[in-house]
C-alpha cells in the first residue's frame, strides 16, 4: 500500500532533509507560531512508523490535550484504512499492520513515562516540558535503540530546549542539528496580518511568538518605561471627558482606580488596600465624581458586590468581567495604545507603583489554552490592570459609543 503524506512547503523540505541526515540523532526545531510544527511531527510519526516494521514511537505533550488531538488527528488521517492492526484510546496508543507502534503520551506524569526503550522520540513544545523529564526520564529512553529525537517548539526562556538548541549549533557535535524558523517562513500566512499584529505585541513577545527566538526570562512586556512615563505632575485643568478602570483587591493587593482624559493621559491614580469595603466605595465615588468618569470595575469575586454598591452611588460605573481572553484583549490593546502614543503615564516619581509593576510585567505561554497568559513577575499586577481597563474604557467609549453621558448625577 502507498500512503501519501502531506505536501511539505520549502522551509519544512529542508527540515526534512536535516532530519533524514544519517549523521544526525537530535534535532530541534526552534520557531514562531504557525508554522505547522504539530502536522509536521505528525507525518515524521506516520513515516517512521509505516516505512520501517516493529518500531517503538513516542510523542510527547507536555499536557494530555495535546497528546490527545494528535492522536485523534492520526486517526482521521489513517484511521478507516488498514494500516492500523489496533488502537487504544484510553491510553492513546496505535499499532499498525507492520508491527510498528506509536505511543501518545504527557509529560504531566512525568514517571508514566519511565521505562521505556525507543526507537523514534517526537517531544513537542519541548521548551514548556521541565529540564528534569528529559534530563532523568525521556533522554534514557532513546540511548540504546534510539535512531531519530525530534524537538519542536516555540522558545520559552533559556531553558534545556535552549542547550540543545545551542548544540544543534555546534560543528564538533554533529549528532545534534538546529533549525530554526519564523511564523513568516509559512506560505500559507498572510504576512501583513503579521505585521499588524506586531502592533499590539512587545517586542520580546514578537521575538519569542513570532520570530522564534529566545528571550531572557520568558520576556518582559514593557520596555522603555520613560519613553511614556512622562507625566512630571497631577492635572485636573481639562474640560474635556475622562475615563476610569478599577482593579478591585484579593488577598494583600490594592484596589486601585486610574483616571485617563480623552487625550490618553493618566491625570489620577487612587490605590488603597486594608480599608473597610465602604471606605473604598466612598473615596472612589467622590474622585469619579470629580472628574464626571466613565469607569469599568471589574466584577470578578467580591467585585459583584462592590459593583452594585457602587452603581447606587454613581450611575456611570460599568462591569468589566476579567477572564485570561478578555485579559489577554486588553493588556494588548494597551501595548498597542503606548507603542502608538496614544497614551501617557506618569513618571516613576511621582507613581512608583505603577512604574515598577509596568517592568516587571511579563508574559507566558500556556500550552493548555495555547494563547499568551499576562501577570506581574511579583504577583502584583493591580496598578497595570487598572490602567488597562480604563484605556478599555476610553476605547469603548469613543469608537462604539457604549455609554452615553447624562451630564450631573
């Protein structure tokens, strides 16, 4: 039986090539997102496993989702063919007609994976699996058979997938390749869409995202903090429309409210924390009050209950629900917002808190949710999140007309 696969483009060619080099054992396949690492670790499985009988294949998630959808993806590609003698989708497990076997397996568990002696090793998005499963688990399970290991992965600090990436580089190691490769080097992207994207990206996301290179620390997301912490003092002579978004406390953060004009401009921070409830609601409402605000407070947790007792007090206050898209959605708009100039902040002097949640703000890769997760490298991000939700509500105010002013109270 001839089984074809799939139609590599010119970058995944060469990949290939690289890979079949007889020479070669260990190749890592270093890029952005997109480019289709997981069809193509797939179609490496698939002729492994059929080109050559009675081997022992395994693919490694670093979580059970992802070892699931590729074996599912196996099987709607070969699935209703009789290539595969069995297959167990409990422990995802496929046997085909030649004897070969490829095993689906997460790195979750890490000692699940203890034991094994293989012939072909895939680990994908090797960089977010730890340095202990490869170094003590996965690393003995391709000595002593093992022909091929392939890693592929977007970069995630500089972590074991980085030394191997590093050896892949080196002459004087010609078992160990590298590869690396943009969301650019896919065919099938439009690269203005990526371009635009940039727009809302810093620049070590764009880097480490979409460029596929390897950035400090998983990367910070703001930089340059004094090209827009400008602002020398506190300025409430403006008679145009100003804008409000409150961040509510858990544990020991602070509640904080941050006031912007239609200028983009930061004109008050309120930050408070180990006060009564009331006490809070109290001094926001009189600060809203002085500027006529339009505010979102987000309403997760106890802020349902601050979201009523408020809204008896102050009309214009709206609910923002924070969830990791919506939260995703509007640090990205804020990104894009500073990147452009349409914002500006106060300086390091006269807010430090905000200054110093802003650089050490930092960014990770989920590989649950595969989408980028937001947080301060502390655990305090309250000064951020406020500032982000009121940029949102400046946006949402002036290009969907959501809210509508009513003049006084």
């Amino acid at each position: 039986m001839v089984v074809r696969g799939f139609h590599p483009y010119p970058k995944q060619e060469e990949w290939i090539k690289t890979i079949e080099n007889p020479d070669v054992k260990y190749v890592t396949i270093c890029t952005g997102r997109q480019v289709g690492k997981s069809l193509f670790g797939l179609n490496m499985l698939l002729k492994w496993g059929l080109s050559t009988p009675n081997q022992t294949i395994m693919f490694v998630s670093p979580i059970y989702s992802q070892a699931r959808k590729v074996f599912e993806d196996l099987e709607k590609a070969v699935g209703d063919t009789p290539l595969i003698r069995s297959k167990n989708k409990s422990n995802y497990d496929v046997e085909f007609i030649n004897g070969s076997k490829i095993l689906f397996r997460s790195a979750e568990r890490p000692d699940s994976l203890r034991g094994y002696t293989l012939d072909y090793l895939i680990v994908d998005e090797a960089a977010y699996i730890s340095d202990r499963v490869w170094d003590e688990i996965l690393r003995p399970t391709i000595l002593v058979k093992g022909k091929k290991c392939l890693f592929t992965s977007t970069p995630r600090g500089k972590n074991w997938f980085f030394k191997l990436h590093l050896k892949g580089q080196d002459v004087d190691q010609p078992q160990y390749r590298t590869i690396s490769a943009s969301s650019f080097d896919n065919p099938y992207i439009d690269n203005e869409d990526i371009v635009e994207s940039k727009k809302s990206m810093s620049e070590d996301i764009y880097e480490q995202e979409i460029l596929g290179k390897f950035v400090d620390g998983g990367g910070t997301v703001f930089k340059d903090l004094d090209k827009y912490c400008v602002i020398p003092n506190w300025s409430e002579n403006y008679n145009g429309k100003f804008y409000g978004g409150c961040d509510l406390a858990r544990s020991d953060d602070y509640s904080v409210l941050t006031i912007i004009n239609d200028r983009g401009e930061v004109v008050y921070i309120y930050r408070a924390r180990h006060k009564e409830w009331s006490t809070i609601i109290d001094e926001m409402v009189v600060i809203l009050k002085r500027f006529n605000a339009s505010v979102q407070l987000e309403i997760n947790s106890i802020g349902d209950v601050i979201y009523e007792q408020m809204k008896k007090k102050y009309s214009k206050v709206f609910p923002f629900l924070t969830t990791n898209s919506s939260k995703q959605k509007i640090i990205e708009d804020l990104i894009y917002g500073l990147n452009n100039g349409e914002l500006v902040l106060p300086t390091q002097e006269l807010f430090p808190p905000l200054y110093n949640e802003l650089g050490s703000f930092s960014f990770k890769y989920s590989p649950a949710s595969r989408k980028i997760i937001y947080g301060g490298l502390g655990g305090h991000d309250d000064t951020v999140m406020s500032l982000a939700i009121a940029y949102n509500t400046f946006k949402e105010k002036k290009t969907k007309g959501t809210y509508a002013f009513n003049g006084g109270l």
